[in-house]
C-alpha cells in the first residue's frame, strides 16, 4: 500500500538496488546521495516537459516575461508502509503563485486572494500611492517654492535695507563731525537729537520689515508642515501597519521538527541569534519540504537542492548545479527543524589540515616562507585552530611580530610570507598595501577560454544571506581587479595565470565563475562551481622586496596540478 498524498512522487528508475542512506544529509555542505540525484533529474526533466505553468527561466529565447532562475529541491522520503519517494519543492514563488500540483506548498500561502496578507498589503501599497502622490503633488511644490521664494526676497530686501541704513549712518557721522564747529551748544543739540531720531527711525523701519517677513514665512512654513505632516503621519501608519503585519505573518510561519515540536519563525531567530528574521525566512525549498514531510508522517531520509535556469545578476548560480542550504534564512530554522533526526556530521567542523605537512621553503632573520597545502587555514578558524599561523608559532614561540602578512584561502595552496619581526612585518604589509607585490596565481578552469587574455572589473561585497560566499555589487560592494592571460587548453579545461591587483575574498573564484567575468568556474570550486577532489586555484609566484637587503625576491612552486 502506497501513500495518498498529492505531493508524493514515485521513482521512474529503480532504486532497488541503491541504499538508504543511514544519515539525513547535512544541509549546508554535502555531497548530493544517489537517490537525491534521480529524484532532481526526475524534476529536472517535469521542468522541461511541463505544461502547467509559463515561468522564464531564461532557457529558452522564446520565453516571454522576466528572467527569473529558480532553487529548486528534493526530499526523499519514506513512508509508512516503507515506500520510498520523494517530494519536489521551489524556493519563493513560481509564476507568481504558490499553488502547484508538483511542488509541496509553502508554509504559510502569502498569495491567497482570501488571506490577511494580500488584503493587508492591498491597504500598505495604497499607502504609498497617497505618499508618493503628495510627495510629487503641485501642491507640495508650490509650497516649497513659496517659502524659498519668500525667503530669498526677505533676505534681499533686509540687505539692501542695512546697506542704506549703513549710508545713512555714514552721512550722519558726516554732518555730526562738520557742524560740531559751525553751530552753537544749544543749536547743535537739537540737530543731535534729529540726527538720533533718524538713527532711531532707520531701525524702526527695520524691525518693520523684519517683522512683516518673519509672518510670511511663518505663514509659508505652516502651509508647508500641513503638508508634510500629511506626509508623516501616512509613512508612520504605514510603518506600525507594516509592523503589525510582519508580526502575524511571523506568527503563521510555525515549523515542525521529528519530534513533534512546534516552533514560530520569530522565535527561532530571536533564540538563536537575537534578531529579526530577515525577509522571506521559511520560504526556501527545504524547509517547506521537511514541513510537509513531517506533517504527512513521511520519514526525510535525504535531499538536496538545485538550481534551474540562468543566474541572477549579482550571485554565481549554474544551471542544474547543486546547492548548499543558505545559512542567513534557512541555518537557524533547520537547525530546529532537523532536531531528533540523525544527521551527517559537519564537515567544516573537522580539521582538513590534520595529517598534513606545512613545508617551509625559505627562512632568515626576518621572514618565513611556506607553501600552503589546499584545504589548509592560513589563521585559527571559529571551529578550527589548526593554520599556519598556529603550526609556526609553535614551531618559532619567540616570534613577537604579528606574523601574517596576507592571507590565501583555505581552500587555495601556494606560497605565503610571514613575518619574524615588527619591523618586516610592516615594510612588506606597505609593499601589500600599494600592491607592489607582484603575485601570479595558477588556475584550471572547468571549460574553455577563447579570449587570450584581458582584464575582469567585477566590485564584490558578501552575501548577507549566505556567508562567506560573495556577489557581484556595483552599489556596495569594494573594487576588485584582475588581469588573466591563457597558458593553454588542455582538453576541455583551461589552464589561466591571474595576476590580482586587488585582493578581495574569494576575487578569484567569483571573477572566474561570474556571468560577467569568465563564466567558467575554477575546477572543483565547491562555492561557485561543482566539487572536486580539490579547488584548482595555487598562488604559485610572488615577488617583493626584501625588509632587510632592500632587494627584489622572488618565489616560485610549481603548480600541483
């Protein structure tokens, strides 16, 4: 006997002969389990041949409407009777409903025409329309334009005012200083007190002036604030209509775990990291899944995500790839979802550097320098303290100077400078600074490179959503440069030197895989490509001045691969 449920598919291809796995998959780095893989090509194959529904993937050149890739995944489960099948399920909303016979529901149906939400939001964008209407009313300009208007003819007519009083104040001096010897006592002070009369007049029509302006422009700035407190008083309804309205929505997100525990998006995030959850937390494939997993009695036996369809402008997505979870929206909620389920352990909680040699290649008074294996941390990690800085402060304790003077990435092998002195440490880090260090890094890319050289402008900022990896940012993200040139095509990959002439995190990687860099990722970039025995990326030369002989070094190891 086989479940009933609409959103439980069966296997096309026998899987008889595949095992289950014995864990659930760790949704944030994982290798995707064989049943995970026949699951998406069943849902990668529905995609291509459906008729249900019209979404532009930006597959194919007849599509109308925006471009739009999507996250897709998969959950294998079993049920009761110990069948074994899977569910389907989208991140977000496809073709701008929530409502599809293949994919599982979301957790709380944002888009239902009878819901809170929709009627609510009908009542904040009406909102906006009256802001935005009176922010760009004839009104608001008029009124605007009125007390500049008033303001400048205050300010010239009270100048030119205090210019002749100034005049007058002048020829008076004048007449004071001429007649002081002409007239007698008494005749001269009665000119005296008609001179102080004129003084007294000039500042009385002053002050007149003055005065009859400060009504007008009081008068202008009351028309004006009835407008702006219009204005105000609309954006502070909207925002506490809005605070209402994020909170219920909050209330509805409530997520199931395998033990039956029930708990609300607001206090999964408020527990777990004091804040708010960000914007469309629950609304990923993988907890919609597990969900409706756990709310049919279906046993989550593994899953995996992937992604349909070209990549958004700023990330790095390719096409049918497979994808970790993000950890921004989805860690906190899974971590609570996952609770009673035995799961894979967490591979970034081993140390990948265990068992491995960090050779040093050249040694003086004044710098070491090695050659990072791959998978090796240059510093202590939050969960791992293994690194080249740890295993040559324990090799050298009496070096006092901070040591490391740049960094390559854990996954990145090749040579690295550190410093034995203050004074070493900071002549180089200069020479870092106003990238005089000439570095040349050796890549393979999974794919072929027409163009033989050139130069990638591509500004990189993280992914808030997704640390550590990185996005493509023109607003906020921090110049980075590199020039490449080709070594050769071997096969169907190509072998590139890069020469950074910036050093962001993941630069390389990001400008390798990118739309609008190479388009091809690095072989084995598990981040931004497909996974590997290792990432193919080795900063194999550098050339610097020495701190002590003031004299151009250089290093040099061959590539490893």
């Amino acid at each position: 006997m086989t479940t009933k449920s609409p959103y439980f598919h069966h296997f096309e291809k026998e899987i008889s002969e595949i095992s289950k796995p014995s864990k659930f998959t760790f949704p944030f780095y994982y290798t995707p389990h064989p049943l995970s893989i026949l699951a998406s090509e069943q849902v990668q194959h529905y995609l291509k041949v459906q008729k249900e529904f019209q979404h532009n993937f930006g597959l194919n050149s007849s599509d109308k409407g925006l471009v739009i890739g999507k996250m897709f995944g998969v959950l294998v489960v079993e049920d009761i009777n110990g069948n074994i099948g899977f569910l389907a399920g989208v991140s977000g909303k496809l073709a701008g409903t929530n409502k599809h016979h293949y994919f599982v529901p979301p957790i709380y149906d944002m888009l239902s025409p009878d819901g809170f939400f929709i009627k609510e939001e009908e009542k904040i964008n009406q909102l906006n329309k009256d802001i935005e209407q009176l922010q760009n009313s004839s009104e608001l300009k008029i009124a605007i334009d009125d007390l500049e208007n008033v303001k400048v003819e205050q300010n010239t007519i009270l100048t030119e005012l205090r210019k002749f009083h100034k005049i007058n104040k002048a020829e008076r001096k004048k007449i004071r200083q001429s007649k002081v010897n002409e007239l007698t006592e008494s005749d001269y002070r009665i000119l005296e007190e008609d001179l102080i009369k004129q003084s007294y007049r000039d500042q009385h029509e002053y002050e007149i002036q003055k005065e009859h302006f400060r009504s007008k422009v009081l008068d202008f700035e009351t028309n004006l604030d009835k407008i702006v407190s219009k204005i105000d008083q609309l954006k502070l309804e909207r925002k506490q209509r809005s605070s209402i309205l994020q909170n219920r929505l909050f209330n509805e997100y409530q997520f199931l775990n395998a033990l039956n525990q029930r708990k609300s998006v607001l206090d999964i995030f408020t527990e777990s990291k004091q804040i708010q959850p960000p914007a469309g937390a629950g609304d990923c494939a993988a907890p919609k899944l597990l969900q409706y997993a756990f709310e049919n009695n279906l046993k989550p036996l593994c899953m995996a995500e992937f992604w349909w369809g070209v990549s958004p402008g700023s990330e790095v997505r390719k096409h049918k790839n497979f994808y970790p979870a993000c950890r921004g929206k989805c860690e906190p909620i899974l971590n609570h979802m996952l609770k009673g389920i035995l799961v894979d352990s967490n591979p970034m909680l081993a140390n990948p550097a265990q068992n491995k040699d960090l050779e040093i290649i050249y040694e003086d008074e004044a710098i070491i320098v090695v050659d990072k294996p791959s998978e090796f941390l240059s510093v202590p990690g939050k969960n791992i303290q293994d690194s080249v800085q740890t295993r040559i402060l324990n090799k050298f304790p009496k070096i006092d100077s901070p040591l490391i003077i740049h960094r390559l990435d854990m996954s990145t092998s090749g040579i690295l400078i550190l410093a034995k002195t203050k004074s070493a440490h900071q002549f180089i880090q200069e020479q870092f600074i106003n990238h005089t260090v000439e570095k040349r890094y050796t890549a393979l890319l999974d794919g072929i490179i027409q163009q033989t050289d050139g130069l990638i402008d591509l500004p990189l900022r993280v992914d808030l959503d997704d640390r550590p990896r990185q996005v493509v940012c023109y607003k906020y993200g921090k110049p980075a440069q590199t020039k490449y040139k080709i070594i050769s095509i071997e096969g169907n990959k190509t072998r590139i030197h890069y020469f950074p002439l910036t050093g962001r995190t993941h630069q390389l990687r990001v400008h390798s895989a990118h739309f609008a860099g190479l388009n091809t990722p690095i072989v084995g970039d598990d981040l931004y490509g497909t996974k590997a025995d290792r990432l193919h990326l080795h900063a194999g030369f550098i050339k610097f001045i020495h701190p002590i002989t003031r004299q151009k070094i250089t290093f040099q190891i061959e590539d490893p691969f």
